[in-house]
C-alpha cells in the first residue's frame, strides 16, 4: 500500500511539472490557435509547439534549420552508390605517398549490415580506410551503427519487418540487413526506446484529459473524466484470433490515446519449447519454468471475444496510478461485456462507473429495426393495398437510409438536451410522414428541410406513405421514448478508437502472422503518431534510440507526411465526407438490387 502511494505522489509530481511546462510552451511559443478547425490541425499545433520547447541540444538545432530552409545540405544526405564507383572516383585522384593514378585497389575489411568498412590500398602500400556509417550512441549497445538502426525502424514503420526490408534491398542491388541475431538487438532498442516516447505522449494526453475535465481533482490529485473505449483483433471477433486491443481514448479537444492493453493466447517462445518436450521431458520443463518467471508473451487464457473485457479492466485499475485518472464515464458501443466486467471488477471501489452510448452505434439500431419490419411484413399488403416495398413512397433501402440517417443527426443535434432530442427524433417521422396536402413541418429545422427552404420542392418524391409510417410507428415509439433516448445523452462516438485501430493494422497487416511482442510495438507507435503525428514522434523516438548525426532528409520526409494528412483532411469538409460516404452507399444497394445473381449462402442446396 505504501509502495502504490508513493507510486501516486510520485505521478503527481511529474504530472504538475508537465503541466509547468505545458503553460510555458503555451507562453512563449506562438501558435495561431484561433484559426485551427481540424482534429489533426490541433494535433499537430501542440506537437510542432513541444518540438520547439525541446529543441535545445545541437543536434535538434540543426535539424530545425535545415527542415525550415528550402534546400537540404547534401553532405548530410545518405545516397546509393556501387562500390566500383567509389573506386574509379578514388582512381582519379593521386596517391598522398607516391602521387600516382589510378594504382588503387580496394577491399572490404568489415561488413555489418548495411555498414561497410572499405579499405583502398595503394602499390605503394599507403593505406587509407572509412566507413559509411557513424556509431549508434546508446549505453546499452557495442559495435552497432546509425544505418543499421534506422533500417530496423523504417521496417517497423511501415510494417515489413526483417523480410520485407531484405526485399526491398535486393531489388536495389543491396546486400540484405544485419543477421537476425544483431536485428534482435536493433529491435530491443527499437522497443525500448518507443515504450519511453509512448509514455510521454500518454502522460501528456492525460494532462490535456485532467486540464479540460469538468470535475475538479480530490485530495489526492486523481480527476474524473469521460473516456471512449473500444476493442480490435487481429482477426474477426467471431474467430479464434490471437491477439487483441483494448484502447480507451480521451473525448477532450483534440482527441487522444490515453492507455491500451495488448492481450495475446499465443507465444513464440512457449511454442518453440514444444519440440523438446517429446524428446526431453525434464529439459522441457526447466526450460519451461525460466521462461516464464523472465516473461511469458501468452497474457490471456480466455477466449478472443474477452479480451477487450479483460483488457479494460486492467486499463481502468491502474489509471489512478498511471495517470492520476478515474474513468467515471465512458462511451462504448453495444457490446454489454465491458460494463458486466467492469461491475463486478469494481476498479474504483464503490465508486459508480456509467456507461453511455456510442452514437455511430445506437443510431443503427432504427436501421435494423425498420429492416426487421420490412422482412416482417413482405408479400403483404397494407392498408392501402400495396406491400411495404417498391419504389415511390415505399419502405425502400434508400429511404430506410434516409430515415436512419435523420435519426442519428438528430441525436447528435440535441446530444445534451433529452427533452430536445425526443422531439428532434419524432420530427423526422413527421418530416417523412408529410405532404402538401397533409403538412407536418412546423417542429422542422427551417434551414435544414428542403420543404420549408423551397415551395417549388416536390414532396411526392420525399415523402413515405400514410400506410407504410403507420407500420413503422411502433419503432419510433420504442426508439424516441425517453428510457431508450436517455442511455444516449451526454453520449459520443468511439471514432477516435476506430481511427487510432486503423493506425494500429497498418503497422502490423491483418494478413499476416505476428507475435505479440511485435503487435505490442505497433499499437505504442500508432499511439504516438495518432496523438503528435510523425515529426515529433520519430525525432524523439530516433534521439531516444541514440541516433545524433542530422537527418535533414528523414525530417523533411516527416513533415512532408503531416502536411499531406493536414491536406488531404482539409480538402473535404465533414459535410462533404458525409454526403460522399452517402452516395457510395446508395450507389452500393442500388448494384446490388440489379444483380441478377447475388451472394447467399446455400441458396442452391
């Protein structure tokens, strides 16, 4: 107990130095903030101002100067070039000992990697040598290089690993990278060096989350905040998949990661003793027994459907002490296993944890009920005479869309106000429900409805039929009540998860195998390029793997990358997005509907 205490005041020491630092950045750094719109524009404001604050070593100086100029000094670019062109190069020039021409020779002395000592000898035994990379600086490593290094971090980066990068080179006429020994001990720096950067940008998403909460901090230091919670697999959920994520983010300005929980069923190590076991029973065991007191990569014996509740539990507990932190609130979608664990684990003690729902998720619910209504009463006749689908004024896919849609807008309209959000719900079955003749308009937004924005709109196209909203009225009486419209309010969505778990699989491809060290390595440098973007993520992480010389090149690379995010996020604006998203949809059904054979499971057996 007096361990987790210290463990506390420790955490909230270091959390109000940040936060020091944090309003420092803030006061002498000019960032035109006032302007800034996007998620990904504020991101990478803090990130670029944080940049700035570290920029004291040379190194960093060096970097900036040369990343703000136009032009890239050249003598601090690496170039491909064959080793005979070297030669005759040397050729050209005259021996210091002999001055003669063309009378060298050269031979490689040492090879490591990428790494080449090449020696040139002369007929008159001068002798000079030099190697194509500097030293990596780092306590823990002997005899290991910058190029080798930043080989092993390329290979995270864009999730080819050892393979990938050896194929790359061969096609470049290049000798394949360091053995798998040697990339093992790239690798561990790699890891450790992404676990220090990744802990920095958590911590500092979780001073943004505390900074912008709406509850004070107690005694003690710790805040209560709302969070978004989500889980992803390598796999589909329904299958035996291996691996899985937990991830809770921030729904403060911008968004962030603030803690993740990699879960795994499988370990290398574990798998690979299996073949002396057979043979050698005692040798299996003692074998067995030392690697799992040094660490065992199999953290989960349950099924893949719980390991996003098992993870969750273990993210919620150690908040307090990680981050100074109470996640009292937060945003999931509909799967129910999260708040049964979390219930039972009680990870605040008494305190109550209240669970609300995702937007994005509940609005789908009028979907699968308004299509559970139309399978419900196809091949009958309402009313009117007609069946419930067809075309005009019909319960088409297009208008079962159209009517989900509005729903949802509505919900997020009136998020924070329950009383607004029913009637804001019960005016879009009125809006559909309405004719010239029949008007419901008047609880409309006016700038919203094409009706009350243009006379000359032709309703009949718009509307649905008495007899078919007749039928559907049931679930609009379920769906707008106030006990179903209440789990809703104050709710959010779990984008920032969704977005953050896209980060993750491009990193660490779904088609492919990977152990759960690897997959761990590849959610912590999601986080930090979801949170600070690449700039600042990869110039903190290449310093912390003890890579000094200037890399002009590989920063301008990096914001390069920013910039394209920033642009291609600011060409479509959020109304367009959705509009686009729209007509892809429609466009998709109404292939679909024209299909003369379609996909169906044993339809012909």
């Amino acid at each position: 107990m007096g361990k987790y205490i210290s463990k506390r005041l420790k955490n909230q020491k270091l959390r109000l130095e940040r936060l020091k630092n944090a309003k420092s950045i803030h006061n002498t750094i000019p960032t035109s903030t006032e302007h800034v719109t996007t998620t990904i524009e504020k991101k990478l404001k803090l990130a670029r101002a944080q940049l700035n604050s570290t920029s004291t070593s040379t190194t960093q100086s060096t970097i900036e100067d040369e990343f703000s100029s136009p032009d890239i000094p050249y003598e601090s670019v690496n170039i491909i070039v064959s080793i005979g062109m070297i030669l005759n190069l040397v050729n050209k020039l005259r021996c210091p000992s002999c001055d003669c021409v063309g009378k060298m020779s050269e031979k490689i002395t040492q090879r490591r990697g990428l790494v080449y000592n090449i020696k040139f000898s002369c007929i008159c035994s001068f002798e000079m040598s030099f190697t194509n990379s500097t030293q990596l600086v780092h306590p823990t490593t002997k005899r290991m290089d910058e190029l080798n290094m930043m080989a092993c971090v390329a290979a995270n980066i864009v999730g080819i690993k050892r393979t990938g990068m050896t194929t790359i080179l061969g096609m470049l006429n290049i000798l394949p990278p360091v053995q798998i020994e040697n990339w093992n001990k790239y690798q561990k720096i790699y890891s450790d060096a992404l676990d220090v950067v990744k802990d920095e940008s958590l911590g500092r998403a979780a001073d943004e989350a505390a900074e912008q909460s709406s509850e004070p901090a107690d005694h003690e230091g710790v805040t209560n905040i709302k969070v978004s919670i989500d889980g992803t697999w390598l796999t589909r959920r329904g299958h035996s998949s291996l691996h899985g994520i937990a991830t809770v983010c921030t729904t403060s300005d911008p968004s962030k990661v603030l803690d993740f929980e990699c879960l795994s069923r499988y370990c290398t190590t574990c798998s690979g003793l299996l073949g002396i076991k057979e043979h050698s029973p005692e040798m299996y065991q003692q074998l067995l027994t030392q690697h799992i007191a040094s660490g065992c990569e199999a953290n989960h014996s349950g099924s893949s459907g719980g390991m996003e509740a098992a993870g969750m539990v273990k993210v919620f507990r150690r908040s307090e002490a990680k981050h100074l932190l109470r996640y009292t609130t937060y945003v999931a979608d509909g799967d129910a296993n999260n708040e049964r664990a979390l219930i039972d684990a009680q990870p605040y003690g008494n305190m109550p944890i209240q669970r609300l729902q995702c937007i994005n998720h509940f609005s789908k619910r009028m979907r699968t009920a308004l299509e559970t209504i139309k399978n419900k009463y196809k091949g009958e006749k309402l009313e009117d005479g007609l069946p419930i689908g067809g075309r005009k004024g019909r319960l088409t896919d297009d208008k079962i869309h159209q009517l989900t849609v509005s729903y949802g807008s509505a919900i997020r309209s009136h998020v924070n106000d329950l009383e607004s959000m029913k009637v804001a719900c019960w005016t879009t079955f009125y809006h559909y429900n309405s004719t010239r003749e029949n008007p419901n308009y008047e609880s409309c937004d006016p700038s919203k409805c094409h009706i009350c924005k243009h006379k000359s709109f032709d309703s009949s196209k718009h509307s649905i039929a008495s007899a078919v909203m007749n039928v559907i009225r049931p679930v609009y009486e379920k769906m707008c009540s106030e006990e179903t419209l209440s789990k809703v309010v104050d709710g959010g969505t779990t984008n920032p998860n969704e977005s953050y778990h896209s980060y993750i699989w491009s990193l660490c491809p779904k088609t492919q195998f990977h152990s759960a060290k690897y997959v761990r390595d590849a959610a912590s440098l999601a986080a930090i390029l979801y949170n600070d973007g690449y700039q600042l993520s990869f110039t903190k992480l290449l310093q912390q793997c003890g890579v000094q010389s200037t890399i002009p090149a590989c920063v301008r690379m990096l914001q390069l990358i920013d910039n394209q995010r920033l642009k291609d996020y600011k060409l479509k604006t959020k109304a367009t997005r959705q509009k686009a998203r729209q007509r892809r949809i429609l466009t998709e059904q109404r292939l679909n509907q024209k299909e003369k054979y379609t996909y169906t499971t044993g339809a012909f057996d």
